[in-house]
C-alpha cells in the first residue's frame, strides 16, 4: 500500500496551521519532510509520528481546532 504524500498547503490545510508556520518548521528540519523539486512534500506516515511527539505540547484550544479541522468520519 502507498503511502499519501502531501503538499505543505495540503498539509496546512489537514492540520489547520498557517502555511508559513510550517514552512518554517520544514526549513528547521522540526518537521519531517523534503523538498521534491523545490517543493515541500510530507509522507502521512512521518506526519502521523510527528504529531504523536507535537502534540503532547498542545493547549486545548489547538487540539480543539484540529479536531475541526479534522472531523472523525
């Protein structure tokens, strides 16, 4: 099975953060990611891990607005 990749707009979208916010956190190597022809691209895998360790850190009301922006199907 293929893992889905994603843009960093993809991703800012999926995650509901700032596009910029994130792209720094690529450029700061924070985040799991690499640069495909100059392009961020994010493998749901490495995403999924990631957020396992970030959100640790989260307030509530970040975890609230994930959680919009990501309703359980």
């Amino acid at each position: 099975m293929a893992h889905e990749s994603f843009s960093l707009s993809d991703l800012a979208k999926q995650l509901g953060r700032d596009r910029r916010e994130l792209e720094k956190l690529a450029n700061r190597g924070r985040i799991p990611g690499r640069k495909v022809q100059g392009e961020w691209q994010f493998h749901s895998t490495e995403i999924t891990h990631w957020l396992e360790q970030e959100m640790r850190s989260y307030t509530i009301s970040e975890l609230e607005r994930v959680e919009q922006t990501n309703p359980p199907p």
